[in-house]
C-alpha cells in the first residue's frame, strides 16, 4: 500500500474513533464533565505504539467546543516500549494552546517507576490493547493503569476482536475495574484477519469502590 493511501486510511480511522468516542462518552456523565470541563486535564495514552490518535484524543479532551478564554490544558503522556513508534510520535506531534504531548519509550507494567509521570491521570486510553498477546502482561498493564486513575478517572479501552474484548472486560473487572459502557462501532474498517476490524469495539471503565 502506497504512503497516501494509507495516510487516507488512517485519517478515516481517526475520524470514525472520534465519533465513537464522542458517542460513547455520553452515556458517561462524569467522563462528559471531563470533555467539557474547564480545568486543565492530564491523559495517559498506554501502549499507543505510533500514538496516531494522539491530535483525535486532543481534539476531544483539549479543544473541542472550547469557549473563547477557555485555556483548558490538556497534558498528554504516550508510553510504548517499542522506541521505533515512539520516536516516531515525539517528532508528528507537539502541540498547541489546548494540547502539550510527550511520549516516554517505556514498559507499562513498571507504570509506578517512571518518576516523571504525574501521580494520576484523570483519562488512560488504551487502543487496540492486546491481551491476546500475553494475558499475564496485559493483566499487569490493566492493573497498574488502574493504579494510575485519579479517583473520578476513566480507562477507556478500543479492541479489534469480539472475543478479545470480552476477555479484557473479564481481566479488567479481576483487577479491580468496574465496567461502565461498552459500546460496538457499527463503521469499523475490517482488516486481512477474519474477525478483526478497527477499534471494533470501545468502553469506558473506573476503578472500583
Ligand atoms: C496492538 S498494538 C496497539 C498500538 C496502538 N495503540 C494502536 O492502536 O495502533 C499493542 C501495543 O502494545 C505495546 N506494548 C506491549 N507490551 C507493552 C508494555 N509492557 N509496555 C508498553 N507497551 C507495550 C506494543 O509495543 C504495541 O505498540
């Protein structure tokens, strides 16, 4: 697939998780107060590889439907421990008045030993995470992002299979999540594998108690 092509694709990804997100958020009014809400905002994307929606997630939590004065800062942090992606991200994105981005080359499952990090995040966001590849791993990430939550704070997670997003609400809720929406993309793009398609599915979550 040639470069534009694929930048095509992306960008009509980027647009439909927009939609999703944005759909989704309002059947959570805590996590719409988030959205909305004037103070400033810290987001944690885990496990963002290349970080693509890191300009959809500002656009969300940073600049949508900002009033003129408004300063609302969104602080977002990406993780990935592969350094290729997140180099890569560091360079694409550096933000504007309602977005500060930085990225961290790092393992989420040693999330608490990265000192930099604020003590909490008011969002995760976790994109096509990948339980499949290894639950043991996957059930640390969940548990550490846990962790990480401000008390009000919302994990939100997209997967690309049926079963393996089912899976993940299990683990999530064994770690001490608390499902609140999940929700099905009826225009998710599929791809080559049987089954797996574009942030087919998104939910919302919190910690607990
Ligand atoms: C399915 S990819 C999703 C990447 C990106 N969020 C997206 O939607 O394109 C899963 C990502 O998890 C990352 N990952 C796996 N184990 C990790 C760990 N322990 N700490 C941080 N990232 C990890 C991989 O490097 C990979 O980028």
């Amino acid at each position: 697939m040639d470069h534009s092509t694929h930048r095509l694709l992306i960008e009509g990804d980027m647009r439909r998780l927009e939609a999703l997100l944005e759909q989704t958020a309002r059947s959570d009014a805590e996590l719409q107060r988030k959205i909305l809400g004037k103070g400033d905002l810290q987001l944690l994307d885990l496990a963002c590889g290349a970080c693509h929606e890191a300009n959809t997630l500002a656009r969300v939590f940073g600049s949508s439907e900002r009033e003129a004065g408004d300063n609302r800062k969104m602080q977002f942090v990406g993780l990935d421990v592969r350094a290729r992606e997140i180099a890569e991200a560091a360079t694409r994105f550096t933000g504007d008045l309602h977005s500060e981005f930085s990225f961290i080359n790092g393992d989420a499952t040693k999330l608490d030993s990265y000192k930099q990090l604020p003590g909490a995040f008011d969002v995760i966001f976790m994109r096509h995470q990948n339980l499949g590849d290894g639950k043991r791993t996957w059930e640390e990430i969940y548990h550490k992002a846990l962790e990480k939550l401000s008390p009000n704070g919302r994990l939100i997670i997209t997967s690309y299979f049926d079963g393996e997003h089912e899976a993940a609400l299990d683990v999530i809720e064994n770690q001490g999540g608390e499902l609140l929406v999940t929700e099905a993309n009826e225009t998710s793009r599929r791809l080559d594998i049987p089954g797996k398609s574009v942030d087919r599915h998104l939910a919302i979550l919190k910690r607990k108690g």
